[in-house]
C-alpha cells in the first residue's frame, strides 16, 4: 500500500485504485497506463514537478497526452518563470520514483495546479504512487487534499 492510498483510506475519500503490468520499455507512463486500463487519455493525469527562478518546487497535474505549459503555471503561481525540475529532486521531494509520483501524500507539501480538464469528467485517474498503479477520484477530493487550484496549465496538440 502507498502512502498515496493510506491518505485517501485514512480521510474516507471516496477512490478505486486500478493496477497494470508495468513495461519499463514504455516511453510514456501516463499513456502506457491509459492504453493497458483501456481509459481515454483525457481521464488519466500525470505529476509534475515544475522548479520557480526562487528554487520553489511546485505540481502540476494534467491530462497525459498534453503538454506543460510552463509560461501558464509561472502565471498562476504568481512566479516570473518556471523550468522541468530534475528527476532526482522531485524524487527526493516526494518520496516517490519518477513514473510513479503521485500529487496525494508527498515527503514536503508543495503548492499543487491541477488542469481545469479534469472537472469535465466525474473521476481522473492519477499516479497511486508506483508505477502500474492508478487511483481514480473525483477532481475536487484531489483539490481538497492537495489543497490544490484548479487552473488551466495545459498545452493540447490539435
């Protein structure tokens, strides 16, 4: 069990946690994981970790098939600038190996964004906190939890 799950057990958050046989040759977690839970990948949502020119390191969650904008959760954050953190600081940050972050029951409690896209579905799946393991729950438990703000940090290809 992670700590990812023990939280959600631990505040009654209504959630189901969905497994796959992880391929470690897969070039995408967050797809591999739509494609082998047969969800559309809208539904399944990656975490980020995004440093500030501060040295702040901050969350982003959104739909696996899109792209960080980096220009829109600086905006958000109130932050001149943000950059793609190194693997092994959001590593040391969290607790959890990359592939497998979750934004539930991180190391540090860092300020969390989550997509907008998410409120347009009753449940997204999110890292459980290892690789092959998801967790669906409703977007507005995820907010509460992470104390998070619902935002609009997404890049989508046409």
């Amino acid at each position: 069990m992670t700590p990812a799950i023990l939280l959600l057990k631990q505040k009654c958050i209504a959630h189901r946690v969905h497994s796959y046989n992880h391929d470690s040759r897969s070039p995408s977690y967050g797809l591999e994981a739509a494609e082998k839970l047969g969800l559309a990948p809208e539904r399944v949502f990656k975490t980020l970790l995004v440093n500030t020119e501060a040295g702040e390191l901050l969350v982003a969650v959104l739909p696996v098939h899109a792209q960080l904008n980096l220009k829109a959760i600086a905006a958000c954050a109130g932050v001149k600038k943000t950059e793609m953190a190194d693997p092994r600081q959001a590593q040391r940050s969290t607790g959890y190996l990359v592939g497998g972050i979750s934004a539930l029951a991180q190391k540090k409690s860092l300020r969390t964004f989550l997509d907008c896209s998410a409120k347009k579905f009753a449940t997204l799946y999110i890292s459980a906190g290892r690789r092959g393991l998801e967790v669906e729950i409703a977007a507005d438990d995820l907010l509460l939890l992470t104390q998070g703000q619902c935002v609009d940090i997404a890049n989508f290809s046409e």
